[in-house]
C-alpha cells in the first residue's frame, strides 16, 4: 500500500497546551465548532459585557474564558482567545448589521472568496435587495479586485440569474454567497500582462464552454423526448437500467431526467479534471432538474444519490465545505437512496449484478464526507467513526498495481481492470473472464437494442408513406407499446391525429380542390359522392387516408373532423429572407453539431464510469483527517 499519507501528518496540528503550530483550515473549523459549542452550552453571549465594553471593545473577561476553554480543550490558549475574538468580532459585526437592516432596509450577505486569495476569504458586504444580480456581480467584483465577467456567484445553492433582483430569487439578510472563478487560479497573483491576458482569455472560453454545454443538451434531451430520430444518422442520448438496457420514462418527466443525468456527467467530467469551479455549476443545475422527476424514481436509482455526494464532494474540494448549509441533510439523502436502491445489505444490487464490490466505491466516499462533516462541526467522536469506516473499506478496495498490469497485458483497460478486480475481491482470472462475460453481455443488449430502434423506424416510415406525419406515428406507437397493426387502429380510430403535424413543407400535401380522377376512385369504391370529395377535402387529397378513414366509420366522416382543412391549417408562411437565411441557418447547424459533439465527448462509454476511481485522492484526505483526529486524542491523553 502506498504511504503517500505520511507529509499530511507531518503538517498536522501539533496540539500543545504551549503552541498550536501549523494549524491548518481544517483544524481551525474544528476549533471554531467547539468552542460555538461551548458558548452555546454555557450561554454566553460575547457581544455583551463583561466580554465587549460599552465602544463594542474587547473586555478583560475574555482572556479568563479562553484560559478556561483552552483547559477543557488541551490547546494553546492564545490561539483559544484569538478565535473566541474573531467569535466576538463576527457577532458584533452580525448585530450591527442586524440594526441596520431593520432601519435601513440594508442587507448584510457573507461574501467567501476563491481560495486563491491570501486575504480573509469570509467577507461581509451590504447591499440593498432590489437591486439585480449582475449588480450585484459588478459589486462583488469591484469590492475584492475580481474581474467580473469571470466570476460567477452561487447563492442558497443556486447559480445567481443575472437579469432578476435579489428579493425574486430568495435572497434575504445574512445569507452566505460563494464566489467561483471560471478560470484556473495560481498561488500567487499573476502580475505580468501576457499571462493576465491569457488567463481572460480562458476565463471567455470557459464561459462559452458553459453555454455551449448548456445548449448541447438542450438539443440531446429534445432528441431523446422525440425518440423517433435514427441513431445512425442522429446522436442522442438515452437512459439505461444497471445491466444497460433502455428504460422507458414518461414523456412528462423524460427530458427533465435527461437534463439532469446530462449535467450530472458534464459536471463529472470537470471533476475528474479537478476544474471544481466550473463542475459545480453543472452539478447544482443536474439537481435542479432532479427535483422536477417524481420522488418515486429518484428512490429506484442511485444517479441523485450520487449527485448528493458529488455535489459535497465538490464544496470541500473548493474549501467551500461551510458555504453549504445542508451538507449534513444531503449526506443522510445519499445513504436513505442507496438503501432504497440497493436494499437494507445491499442484496437488490447482489440478486441485479452478481456483486456489490464496485459500489463500495460510493460509500467510502459517503463516509469520508461525513467523517470531515463531523470534525467540521467539532464531533471528535462520530469524525474517528466514519473515518475508521472510509480506511476499512479502502483496505478492502485497495488494487495491487501488478494485478491492473496483468489484466492491460491480457487486452483489456485500466477502467475494466479495477472494475473488475474490486467486483471479483482482486482474484485476476475471475475479474477477467468477469470482463469478458459483461463485455459479451453489452454487445448483446446492444444488438437487442438497436435492432428495436430499427423496427420502430420501419414502423414510422410505414406509417409516414400512408400519409401519416412523424409526430402522429410516434404517438400512436408509443400508445401502442411498439405494435403496429395496433397503431394503425389507433389511427383509424382517431382521424383527428392525422393534423399532428411536423411543420415539414415535404408532409404539406394541401390541394385546393380533389381531383375528379380521386373521387371517382372513391365512388368507384362504393362510397357516396359527396361525402367522397369532403374526405378528399379533408385528408388534402389523399386517397388511401381519406378510404380507410372512411371504411372504418361506415362510409360517413367522424364529426370531430373539420371539413374545411384550409381554414384550421395554412401552409408554413414564405417571405423573401427565406433563401437569404440559408447561411445563417448552417451557422447554427454548425454550432449545434459543436454544442452536441461537445457533450458526446464526455459522456463515459463505460456505464459504470462513475464507480471507477484510483481513490488516490481518498487515500490522502483519510490519512489527514485520521491524523488530525489521532493526534487531538493523544494530545488529550498526554495531558
């Protein structure tokens, strides 16, 4: 096992009643959370005499309760009494603000900066309520020397809407506001103009990048809710259960799966390439869209429950862990979801895919999240459980290198190779024929799959050829669950779905007036004259239409039907700049290809991408977390 853990404990807290060296952030959000602790248990109120004077300075009876708490906590009691006075500054600083805004209707918000700012990256800022986001941007950028089309502002977990005011997305008094940079920040601030400009300039890209993202899915979720596009000419995106066969959603609640599921892995992918700034924005998008499926979907599956994790995951790695107020209520989620989904041993994931090895992947992460959680919150005791939890299971997950080599050596990838091994407790041969078999598994669901995507584009163009448009084939496939004698019959029975239109010029078959030749082949037929000339009339002069549909009612038309097409549908209105807008409509194609292209590239091919992890990351954090744990015990134990 690697010891890459070892520099973290050297730079851990070194708790001494005499010093408190190297103290570290997480360290001090420990040291602020016990000491909250404390005040609140012996109900003191710091901005209140004897501990703040009648000028709202700093009373002589502080330095006795920082003795008496540095007592209690076995530490250096200088550094108890410089945090009780940032403890006493910030809640003098909240009740004068509190002042204010009653009389002035002046809002206070808590501005917490990048962490590549050596200033105090917890600010306060007034403001007033009614002014609009990018007001409020401009504001933040000019008050700490930010650039402000480069940052962007996440408020109660919500990206902040340029275009509306505070008071209309739920901003109130004393709320907090995280401030992300697009671009890449560096240690120290970059001084020389060339580099200042490239930095400008992939702060744009990125922003595009955004929007870009934003755009792509759009289309693939629109595609998806179409389900009628050819998946050899048309890319699109689609929803698989866990062994990766296709799942069908409600249309009502498809393309908000879509979005989210789309987001979800964007956010992913800037993950994976540690950009936390620009994946967090993704990421509370993906699970704005999760919020509008229904709850009993987001119970079966462990796609939100993996968001929840991924979403803290990415608030710590941006040493923004306090910023989000619910990280605790979103950590307890994930756990009741993969319950739900997994059941109470994890015996529904064991009866679907033979195994739980890989998913354990998921809660080691979960436990370290709540073990940091707790020495966040000052929780000694519930921090060194978890954590023990997270080292267990990584003992259990750890792959010998070796073993990945003679899995590459034998053809398959690195991905395959770890998924395999922890799903098969690190036997090589299991984990390869595992492989193998799961490989022979997905060409054959894929096989299954596209050949049902196939008849069903059989079925549409079918159905198009005897006059039907796209859009009524699809609905009456879809109601008819694939069948199409059934569908047929569908539209037989409701006539009316003929004027489900797709605005395509091609499908506009209108005549004025039928054509003698057609109503005498309808006559010819049996049918009555008149009523002959009113189908034609109907249908815009299609023959075979305007005979079954009048077959299939007695020889009459349905009184639903409107007699005079021409009055209910006009054809698609043309106007000089049509031939002129040719150009501009390929511009856009490109940028759609580009936008969709954009997004295809980084959805994983492997469909449990998401449980693949080298845990190298993990492996470090656990030590350090372990070690600041260990060393608070045995500074206790010590005195």
């Amino acid at each position: 096992m690697k010891t890459n853990g070892g520099g973290c404990r050297i730079r851990a807290l070194c708790w001494s009643r005499r010093e408190w060296r190297g103290a570290g952030m997480a360290q001090k959000k420990y040291l602020q959370a016990k000491l909250t602790q404390f005040l609140r248990e012996d109900r003191i109120q710091l901005w209140k005499p004897p501990y703040t004077d009648e000028n709202k300075k700093v009373g002589l009876a502080l330095k006795d309760l920082a003795k008496q708490y540095s007592d209690r906590l076995e530490c250096c009691e200088n550094e108890v009494e410089k945090v009780i006075e940032e403890i006493r500054c910030k809640a003098i600083e909240r009740g004068t603000g509190n002042d204010n805004y009653r009389t002035t209707g002046i809002a206070t918000i808590e501005v917490f900066l990048p962490p590549r700012l050596k200033k105090d990256r917890k600010n306060l800022l007034e403001t007033r309520l009614h002014i609009t986001g990018r007001e409020l941007r401009s504001k933040i950028a000019e008050t700490f020397g930010l650039q402000e089309n480069y940052i962007k502002i996440v408020i109660n977990k919500k990206q902040l809407q340029l275009g509306k005011t505070l008071e209309e997305q739920g901003v109130a008094h004393n709320v907090k506001a995280m401030v992300l940079e697009l671009k890449q920040s560096e240690e120290d601030a970059r001084k020389n103009f060339q580099l200042e400009e490239e930095e400008q300039n992939e702060a744009k890209l990125k922003e595009k990048q955004i929007q870009r993202t934003k755009r792509g899915l759009e289309i693939l979720a629109k595609r998806a809710a179409e389900t009628v596009v050819d998946p050899e000419m048309t890319p699109y995106l689609d929803i698989a259960n866990q062994t990766g066969r296709s799942i069908r959603i409600p249309p009502s609640e498809r393309k908000a799966l879509m979005l989210a599921m789309g987001y979800h892995e964007k956010g992913r992918a800037f993950l994976k390439r540690k950009e936390y700034g620009i994946a967090l924005p993704c990421l509370l998008d993906a699970d704005k869209y999760f919020c509008e499926c229904c709850r009993e979907l987001l119970d079966t599956v462990d796609n939100y429950a993996v968001l929840q994790l991924d979403i803290v995951w990415c608030y710590f790695r941006l040493e923004q862990l306090e910023c989000l107020d619910d990280a605790e209520k979103k950590l307890n989620l994930a756990q009741k979801c993969f319950k739900n989904c997994y059941g109470e041993n994890h015996q529904r994931l064991v009866h679907i895919k033979g195994n739980c090895g890989k998913e354990k992947v998921l809660f080691l992460r979960l436990y370290l999240l709540q073990g940091i959680r707790n020495y966040h919150s000052g929780n000694d005791v519930e921090a060194c459980e978890y954590l023990n939890k997270a080292r267990q299971l990584f003992k259990e997950l750890y792959i010998d290198p070796s073993k990945v080599d003679n899995l590459l050596q034998l053809g398959f990838t690195a991905q395959e190779a770890r998924l395999g091994l922890r799903a098969c407790d690190g036997n090589v041969d299991h984990a390869a024929t595992h492989i193998t078999n799961r490989r022979e598994e997905l060409a054959q669901i894929r096989k299954e799959e596209k050949e049902k995507k196939r008849r069903r584009l059989e079925n549409i163009r079918f159905l198009k050829g005897m006059g039907y448009s796209t859009h009524a084939a699809q609905q009456a496939l879809h109601a008819a669950s694939g069948n199409l004698d059934e569908a047929l019959k569908i539209l037989l029975s409701n006539p009316q779905m003929w004027w489900l239109n797709d605005s395509n010029p091609e499908t506009d078959n209108r005549q004025e007036s039928p054509s003698q030749e057609n109503i005498d082949q309808l006559v010819y037929m049996g049918f009555d004259a008149l009523v002959a000339e009113a189908a034609l009339r109907v249908f815009r002069g299609n023959v075979q239409l305007a005979a079954q549909t009048l077959a299939h009612n007695g020889g009459s038309l349905p009184p639903e039907l409107p007699l005079s097409p021409e009055d209910s549908l006009s054809p698609p209105a043309t106007s000089p700049s049509d031939s002129a807008g040719t150009s501009s409509a390929s511009t856009d194609e490109d940028m759609e290809t580009e936008a969709v292209n954009e997004i295809l590239e980084d959805i994983p091919e492997h469909e449990e991408d998401y449980l693949d992890s080298t845990l190298e990351d993990e492996e470090i954090i656990i030590a350090e977390y372990l070690s600041y744990v260990e060393n608070r015990k045995s500074a206790t134990k010590k005195n």
